[in-house]
C-alpha cells in the first residue's frame, strides 16, 4: 500500500528525529504542510498549530502530542480527524496519584522533615474509600494499583457504565453524596467548561474531614481560593496535587506552606517516558491510518476530549 503523506509541524529548527523515525516506522513519509494529507503536531501552542493548518488544506487528520487538548479546543472542529495523547501516560499518572494519596495518609512530608521524634497518627488506604472522579485509562490503572489495598473503589463519570475494578459507577449527578463517603478523592478526568472547577466550596465541604484531594489532572478542576480556604481551617485531612491553578505555582503562594497540602510540578510523566511513548502512538496511528483502521486516541469535538 502506497505511503501517506504526513507534515511534521514543529518550532524553527527542524523535524525531531524521534518524530521523522516514528513517521517512516508506521510508514509514512514527512513533506511540507501544503503537500500533507495529516500532521503530527510537535511544536507549542494553537496559534502556530493555526498557522500550519492555513498551509495544509488537504490535511484531514491532525495528532496533538498532550492527552489534554482544551488549549487547542478553539481549534478542534468536526472537519478535521483529531487525536490526542489520551492513555499513553495513564500507567504513570496513576502511580504518581497512589503515590501521592499514601505519603498524604501516612504524613509523610511533614514527618520526613521533623528534627524530633513526633507521635502522629497516620491512616491506611488499605480498606479505605477512594473515590476517583473520570473513567478514562488513568482511572482505569488506579483501580488495577488500589485493587490490592482491598479499598472501596468508586467511579464518578459522565457515562455511569460499568468499569473492571470499580465497586460502584456512578453519574456526574451523585458526586456529591460521593466526597461525603471517600477517604481518598481522585481528580483524573479531562478539563472541559463542565469540568472547570468541579470542585469548588461546596464540594469541600461535603467531603469528610480527615480525606485527601489528588488532582492529577489539570489544575482548574478545583476552585484555588476555595481550597486555601479549607486547607488553611483544616476542614479536610489534605490535598495532594501534580496540577495547579496558576500553573507554574508562583512563589510565595499559600498553597506552598502549609503542612496538610502536597506539591509536585507536574511530573508524573516524566520527559523520557513521555517521549518514547508519544513516538510509539505516532508509528501505531500512522500505521492505522494508512491501513483505514481507527485511531487511537480520538478526540469527540462535541466533548472537548
């Protein structure tokens, strides 16, 4: 079967080698946009996937290299094939969630930097409730890693279907009655204008007063304000967060002394991982496309994700 024509659109300076090797391993060749029936889009931000897209009308499929895309969500259209990155990093994500809810109940930031000998109560997950808000593929390996710590495992999706691993999928509309149950609240679902701030005052407040907020998943899911708030009163055990709003969190932010809230700088899925396996989604899309098979990591436009 002949190749397919892909534009690899990037910063100044070139294809990365690692793009050009995907793209010729799925079998495909790289040539200018103007000349491309799809593009594997590298280089950073809309406005120059915009660009591109001007030179390519006779691209139809376009790859983004984030599995979150609401940056790009000006620019998603149902004219065009999108796919994102969605799943090839959930693996990591959910380690770096389990990671951060245990160090959260055992305290282990604020005991690790005492310089006396402290009597502390710390909790276990094992036989907890951990309710996880998304049923995506980060969902979907945090149910495999919790399943041996015999947790109460709860799911709050748009789609209540059932989900491997979960006791219990429920709809958007129980999230409420959920945060009053958990004992560990997990934010791994995409941020669209109805996932925004999910978490505000409100839902704070409904959650128990010694559970621990994860957000691996973008950081205008929760309501900052509101969070310092509770953190500050102690109204719940803590939080735990890969994902900020602001993003870099700057300086000087509350957030960043007190010894009930755990920061990481959006690292669950570090460069190298990153890398190889957005390379390998290339070469497999690229692969599929050319065969007529369905993409992985489609996006919905209707959705946003």
């Amino acid at each position: 079967m002949e190749s397919r024509s892909l534009a690899v659109a990037v910063e100044p300076g070139g294809v990365p080698p690692h793009v050009a090797e995907a793209v010729r391993a799925g079998g495909g060749r790289t040539v200018p946009p103007a000349e491309a029936e799809a593009l594997i889009w590298v280089g950073k931000g809309p406005d120059g996937l915009s660009q591109v897209l001007e030179q390519g009308r006779g691209i139809t499929w376009i790859q983004l290299p984030s599995a979150g895309i609401e940056g790009y969500s000006a620019l998603i259209d149902e004219r065009h094939i999108w796919t994102c990155a969605k799943g090839i990093y959930a693996r990591a994500v959910a380690e770096h969630a389990l990671a951060l809810a245990l160090a959260g109940l055992h305290r282990l930031p604020q005991l690790a930097r005492a310089h006396t000998w402290q009597k502390t109560v710390c909790r276990d997950l094992s036989g907890s409730t951990v309710a996880i808000l998304g049923g995506g593929g980060i969902a979907r390996c945090l149910l495999d890693l919790i399943a041996p710590f015999d947790t109460t495992a709860i799911v709050v999706r748009r789609h209540p279907e059932p989900i491997p691993g979960a006791n219990r999928v429920l709809g958007m509309d129980a999230l409420h009655e959920v945060l009053g149950e958990a004992d560990v609240v997990v934010l791994a679902l995409a941020l669209t204008a109805e996932t925004e701030r999910i978490i505000g005052a409100p839902q704070l407040q409904a959650m128990k007063s010694d559970a621990w907020l994860v957000n691996v998943g973008r950081g205008k899911l929760i309501d900052t304000d509101a969070l310092v708030r509770v953190l500050r009163e102690r109204n719940i055990g803590g939080a735990a967060l890969d994902v900020t709003d602001p993003e870099p969190l700057p300086e000087g932010h509350p957030l960043w002394i007190f010894d009930n809230c755990i920061i990481t700088p959006h690292c669950a899925n570090p460069p190298p991982l990153e890398r190889e396996r957005f390379k390998e989604l290339i070469r497999e899309n690229v692969q599929r496309r050319i065969a007529g098979e369905p993409l992985k990591g489609l996006v919905d436009p209707k959705l946003g994700y």
